[in-house]
C-alpha cells in the first residue's frame, strides 16, 4: 500500500466504521434505533489460545455475544487457510467486535504503520507474542479488506427499496468473503451479516399498524427461523434485555390500545414478567403509581391555583395567600420547594421578556 493510501486510513477509519458496519440499518431504518439482540457467551464452553488472557475485561466477550449454538454456526476451520490458525471458537462474532473496538483506541495515529505498531504493542501487554502474530495477521487482512470495501461503496448505487437494502447488505458480505476467504469472511461477519438482515426483514412488521401482537410474533419467528436456522430461538431468547420488553411492548401496542384499563395493566404485567423478577414488576408497578400520584396532585395544584388568580374579587395580596395555603396543604414539607420554584420560573419568564423588549428596541425601523 502506498503512502496516499497511509495517510487515506487514517483518515477514514471512523467512516470505515459508521459507513460500513451500521450504513445499511441506520440508513434503511431512517434513523430508528434497533439495537440487535445477541445472546449471551456460555464462556465455561468456550475454546480458545487465550488462557494467557490477563482480565476478563480485556477478552473479546464484552458487551454482547454469542451462544455456542449459534457461535458454533460461524465457527469452522479449514486446513492451509489462515482461518485454521486458531481453535474454532475464536473466531466469531466478538472477535470482530474486540477488532473493531481497535479502531477507534488507536484511530489518531500517524498513518497504516503507526496504527498497526500500537496495536502490535497493545496486544502484546494482554497475549502471548504466538499469539498476537496470529492476531495481527488476520487484523491486517481485516483492515485492508474494509479500507477496500470503503472505497467500492463509493459507485456502489444507493438502494430504494427493502430488497435493494437486502442485495448490498449480501453484496457486503460477499466481498468480505471473497477479500478475506470464505471460512475467515464467514466467521468475522456471518453473524452480523445476518442480523442486518434479519433488522431489514422485520423492520416493516413492526411498523404494521394492522397487525396485532401475536400475528408480529408469528411473522418475526418465521423470517428469525429463515435467517438463523435452528438457531432461531437461541436468537430471538433475550429474557433480561430491556430492549427486548421495550420491543413486545410495541408489538402489542395495538391489542393495548383497545384493551379496558384494567385488560391492559393485566397484560402489562404479563408480559413484563416474561423479562423481569416478581420483585422487579412490583418496584415498576409502585414506581409507577407512584408517578401518577404526583400527576394527580399537581393537575390539582393548577387547577385550584389557575381559579384563584383568575378570581378578579380577590386583591394580588389575597391570592399570594390562598396559593400559599393550598401549596401547603398539597405539597406539605414540599411547599417550600414548590415556591422556591415557581419564584424561580417567574423571574426567569421576566428576563426573558425583557430580553426580547430590548432586542425589539435595537431593530431599525424598516420604513426608515
């Protein structure tokens, strides 16, 4: 690689990662935020060259990972092949993600040389030096691979519909493939790959507003079934996200809508103990009634207060004192607080008012 192409990487490493790994959902989604579900690592099963690991912070499990029955799916070794330089559960979907991470802790270096000598250097304070060389091989051969496909992206034609998003997002993978050889390609983004499209596939169900909760479901386990295989389950299982109750709780949103109150406290609570401890949905459903509560409470508080200032037989000495009286009585200890406030939000109104005056005053007269 030349030195243009040196000082281009450096350059582009963040765009390497925002245009190329999350273009395709961020993009297709029009800026709706889905986070993919990952099922967690089983690391008593996990097989690999990092016994020398120093921490547990520093393996490439971070934030989310795999099952070994869906890992198992991108993990196959060929003999001759670069791929074949490591156990078969090393290289997967959070070895990708720990080279990714790479990127960003050295993106300010010089240029290519100075970008991989600190992260040579970095490897070497956490592995064995057989196996960083492992380690640097194959993330050279990432590193190139994703400046090139940067580049390609660039005449690549911009997709218009679902099917136009599901051709690049196989046309990326595909590339990745055949620049990193398929057993290699496979392993570092077959997960992703199929996430992405699993997101494009069902991003249009979940935006059905005629569709109720179960026929999402059923539609969703079959693409899931589609995509992931037996892995499906494995997949879709995300019993402590808090992202996957969010997400049933849009599913649903329609059998809620024209559910009684009490039908839909009923199954709000049904479906928040599919994710959470008995003890946690009673916390949520005290914290909420709580909530309303104070809603209540302070719809009465303006209420009474807004009939008082508009009661015109009362002088602005007789109104401070009623709202004084009322304040105590619904917020009690909080009272003072409540004026403290509310004297607060007035001058503030006022600055404000005056502010605008002034500028209103320093405007030259148009017909002048």
């Amino acid at each position: 690689m030349d030195s243009n192409k040196k000082k281009l990487l450096t350059i582009l490493l963040p765009a390497i990662i925002l245009n190329i790994i999350l273009i395709i959902v961020i993009i297709y989604l029009m800026g709706e935020k889905k986070e993919i579900q990952k099922t967690e690592l089983d690391l008593k099963k996990q097989k690999s060259d990092l016994s020398d690991i120093k921490s547990p912070e520093q393996s490439f499990i971070k934030n989310s990972s795999l099952k070994e029955d869906v890992k198992k799916n991108y993990s196959k070794t060929n003999a001759g092949n670069i791929y074949s330089d490591f156990d078969k559960g090393f290289i997967n979907e959070s070895f990708r993600e720990y080279l990714q991470s790479l990127y960003f802790k050295f993106r300010d270096s010089k240029d290519r040389d100075d970008f991989l000598s600190k992260v040579r250097e970095h490897l070497m304070k956490e592995f064995s030096s057989e196996t960083v060389e492992k380690i640097m091989k194959i993330y050279t051969l990432y590193l190139d691979c994703e400046l090139e496909l940067q580049q390609a992206m660039l005449a690549w034609e911009q997709p218009k519909n679902e099917q136009g998003w599901i051709n690049l997002s196989n046309k990326i993978y595909e590339f990745r493939k055949t620049k990193l050889g398929n057993d290699l390609g496979e392993g570092l983004f077959g997960y992703q790959h199929k996430t992405v499209l699993f997101d494009i596939m069902t991003d249009k169900i979940h935006k059905d507003k005629s569709l109720y909760g179960s026929e999402k479901e059923k539609k969703i386990q079959m693409i899931a079934a589609k995509i992931f295989g037996d892995a499906a389950d494995s997949f879709l299982s995300d019993k402590n996200d808090e992202t996957a109750y969010q997400q049933k709780l849009q599913l649903y949103k329609k059998d809620m809508d024209e559910m009684t109150e009490d039908e839909k406290r009923k199954k709000l609570r049904a479906i928040r103990e599919e994710f959470f401890s008995t003890e946690d949905v009673k916390e949520m459903e005290l914290a909420e009634e709580k909530i309303e509560k104070e809603k209540n409470r302070d719809q009465s508080y303006d209420l009474k207060k807004n009939e008082i200032l508009k009661d015109q037989n009362l002088s602005k000495t007789e109104k401070e004192e009623k709202i004084k009286r009322i304040q105590d009585e619904i917020y009690g200890e909080m009272a003072s607080e409540i004026r403290r406030g509310e004297e607060f939000s007035q001058k503030h109104n006022e600055l404000m008012k005056q502010t605008i005056e002034q500028k209103k005053q320093r405007i030259p007269d148009k017909e002048n």
